[in-house]
C-alpha cells in the first residue's frame, strides 16, 4: 500500500476495497468467512464508508457464542484502520485506564468520568470496544456516558458482546437502569447476532503459528520444570505477592497467590502490562476450587486472553467442571478460551 494509500478511520478507504481487506485478512488466517460473517463485514464497510450520510446507524453491536469470529472480525477491522484515529479497547482495561487516570482527582463521580472519557477519546473517530457486558448496576451507568459521549461526538462505537442487548445487566432488580442504552443500541446501531455452529477458537493451529494466548499449554498432571530464576516478591498495587519467579517479560507463581487472595482483575490487568509469558502452577482440582477460587480463575483467564499473554497451566485436572456455577456464557466463554490451550503433558516452553 502506497502512503497516499495508508487507510484512515473514515478516510480514503471506499466500502468495497475495505469489504475486500477484512475478507483477505481472515483468508490469511485460513478462515473462510460464513453467510453471517460476509453479511456483517459488509455492514461494517458500509458504516464507516466516508461517503455514508448523517442519517446512517452510529455504531454496530456485534453479539453471539463465544468463539464465533467477533474477536477476530474486530482483528480485522483494526487493520483497516487509523491508528492515529482510531482505538480498541476491553472493558475490564477501559474502565481501569479512566478509574487509574481520575484517582487522584476531586469532584463528582460523574464528572470526574467524564473527563476521563474526554482523555481517553479525544480525537478519536472510530472506538472498536471488546466484550461490552454489563452485571453491575454501576456498569450501567458508565455505559450509557460512554455511549452518549460517541454520540456526541461522533465516534462511531464497535462493540462485541455475547449478550443481546436486552440481556444486559440480566437482573430483574437493576435491569431498568441499563434500558435506556439498550434503547439506544436498538435504534441508533447496526444490531448483528454470530451464531455459526462452528466455534472458531476450536480450529487447531500450531503454536508457532498461533504465538501470544495459543501459544501456551494445559499441563494435566505433570510437574512444572525446577524455577532456572532466583524467588522473589512482586509488588502489586499496594500489595506484594510471594513467592514469584522473573525473567524479562517472564512470571512464574502459584495458583495459590493468584486466586487464593484478595486479587481482583485490576491486579491481573497490572500485571498482564508487565509480564507476556506466564506459568501458573499448583492448580487444584476443581471438586477443590470454591466459587470464589473459580471466578477470580475465569477473571484471570478472561483478563490473559484478552492481552493476548501466552500463559501455561499446571493443573490437578483437566478442568472441565470449572465455572459450573457461573452463568450459562460466561462458562460457555471460559471454557472456549481454555479450550484453545493445547493439552500436553510435557514441558517445551520457556523456564523461569
């Protein structure tokens, strides 16, 4: 591509030439595209054709199983875009970057977020946000600003879910509180469900292949090689953890430390910054992980997969019970992504 060329978020790229780009990314990727997939990177060409009027959806709500390619269609798409313009995000490391930026300000809650959003977004023309979920009634709230902000702003906003939007905040309690974005979504988005039968996470590729999450292991029954690294303390937050093993970009620690304390995914978001290859050791069998042991894991889990951390388990079991008292998807989407760690008993990957 010529630098005349180089695409913009709403720029010199034309609806077919985008179309053809996201089609050629997932080909690259031996993937080829089903009905649903075809019709919706069409739909997301049409949305950001620079030609589009005033009058077109301000924004496209991806929802659907896990693993059905809304991960990587927002893959593609990114390639399409602006750097400069244009920005992807998780939930769990947008809402941590504006709570992080506005701590140590003062003021009304609201106000304070809003000048995060204003932070974190100026200048943007496109927003691709991943797992948009909401099950807190807080959640609620700060959805409907970051919505509202797009609107007004002119951003349009791209967001993956596994819910439809009337699922959202599924509590009969709270519900009402998010009613007004799904409002929103509904009249003012591109609305698009992937549910393909094939869950694409389960299509096998080698490791070199894969690199980052698929690139590491599940290790049943086997014992992790001898730490090649000296123990130490790893500070995080206002905390420390003991022992740790490090190397570079390289960590190694226990189950025990990692969901077996007050951690939270803010300490996992940290963390994952700062260390790209994990080994995690000492995983109890599942009939032994409490519920509380077995959702910090799937926070954990969620939290590696979505940087993109090449992360190898040492586990009693296989942990196919895991998460049996979690809610149909959010089990549905911890499994799928447990499922993409191959199952080996023997240790090829880095020592520290």
């Amino acid at each position: 591509m010529h630098a005349s060329e180089a695409p913009t978020a709403l720029g010199r790229i034309s609806c077919t030439e985008r179309q053809q780009m996201l089609t050629h990314f997932l080909e690259r990727q031996a993937i080829t595209p089903d009905e649903s997939q075809m019709e919706l990177m069409g739909a997301l060409s049409r949305l950001l054709d620079p030609g589009a009027n005033e009058t077109a959806p301000t924004g496209c709500y991806i929802y659907g199983p896990p693993g059905r390619g809304k991960t990587m269609i927002l893959d593609a798409l990114m390639q399409t875009l602006d750097p400069a313009s244009s920005a992807r995000m998780h939930f769990h490391e947008f809402f941590d970057a504006v709570s992080r930026a506005g701590a140590s300000e003062t003021g009304p809650k609201g106000s304070i977020f809003m000048r995060g959003l204003q932070r974190e977004l100026s200048g943007l023309e496109v927003l691709c946000f991943d797992e948009f979920h909401c099950v807190e009634p807080g959640d609620a709230m700060f959805m409907a600003r970051l919505v509202g902000y797009c609107q007004e702003h002119r951003i349009r906003l791209i967001t993956t879910s596994n819910y439809a939007p009337e699922f959202l905040l599924d509590d009969p309690y709270f519900h009402h509180l998010i009613e007004p974005t799904i409002a929103v979504v509904r009249s003012s988005f591109l609305v698009h469900e992937l549910d393909h039968r094939l869950d694409y996470r389960t299509v096998p590729t080698t490791a070199s292949a894969a690199g980052g999450y698929r690139a590491g292991s599940l290790n049943v029954g086997a014992t992790p090689p001898a730490p090649t690294t000296p123990r130490t303390t790893l500070r995080v937050g206002y905390d420390e953890i003991e022992p740790v093993y490090m190397q570079g970009t390289g960590l190694r620690t226990s189950f025990d430390q990692l969901c077996r304390t007050g951690r939270n995914t803010r300490d996992y978001l940290e963390m994952s910054r700062r260390f790209e290859h994990w080994i995690i050791t000492d995983i109890p069998a599942v009939a032994d992980m409490p519920m509380d042991e077995q959702r910090r894991f799937a926070n954990l889990i969620d939290v590696l997969y979505d940087q993109n951390r090449e992360v190898h388990l040492y586990c009693a079991d296989n942990l196919e019970r895991l998460g049996q008292a979690l809610q149909g998807i959010e089990r549905d989407r911890l499994l799928s992504r447990l499922a993409q760690l191959p199952v080996s008993a023997a240790a090829g990957h880095r020592k520290y």
